[in-house]
C-alpha cells in the first residue's frame, strides 16, 4: 500500500472539473484508491465520492493506494497535483 498528501492547489479546490480529471485518472488503473479529507474518506474512483469531500483550495488531502499498479497511480496522482488537473 502507499499512502501520501497532496494539497489541493486549484482554484475553487475539486470541484466538478478537477474531480472528473482526477476520477478519470484513477479509472485508469486497477489498484484501490481511497481519498482521506478530515473525517471522510472516498471512493477516488467515483465523481459524486470526490465531490462530496468539498475539499477546498489549500487543504491536505490524503490518498491511500493498493494493488499491482499502485506506483503507476500514485504516480500519475502526483502529476495532476504537479499540473494543477490541467490536461
């Protein structure tokens, strides 16, 4: 398993355009993939799952990765980060 943070650097935070290029992301890859924000955790392969975070501009989110491609994920998790979700 890897687990990392990352902080929510684009402007109105994952909101539905971000979440659907993280969520299209993540279909990518089959490993489990869990978003920790405060006290919720969701499903990062599920728009409405990531929406519902209402993580903002700023915040930490975690992310909490498992199965045979997990590196591949994690990896291109930090490259949308890195990006900004500019695809």
């Amino acid at each position: 398993m890897i687990r990392f943070t990352e902080i929510v650097n684009v402007s109105g935070g994952l909101h539905a355009r971000p979440a659907s290029v993280l969520v299209n992301k993540l279909n990518q890859y089959g490993s489990t993939v869990k978003i920790l924000y405060q006290n919720k955790q969701a499903n990062g392969k599920s728009i409405l799952n990531v929406m519902a975070l209402g993580a903002k501009t700023g915040d930490e989110v975690t992310f909490e990765i498992e199965g045979s491609d997990e590196q591949e994920a994690a990896d291109g998790i930090r490259e949308l980060f890195q990006r900004d979700f500019a695809v």
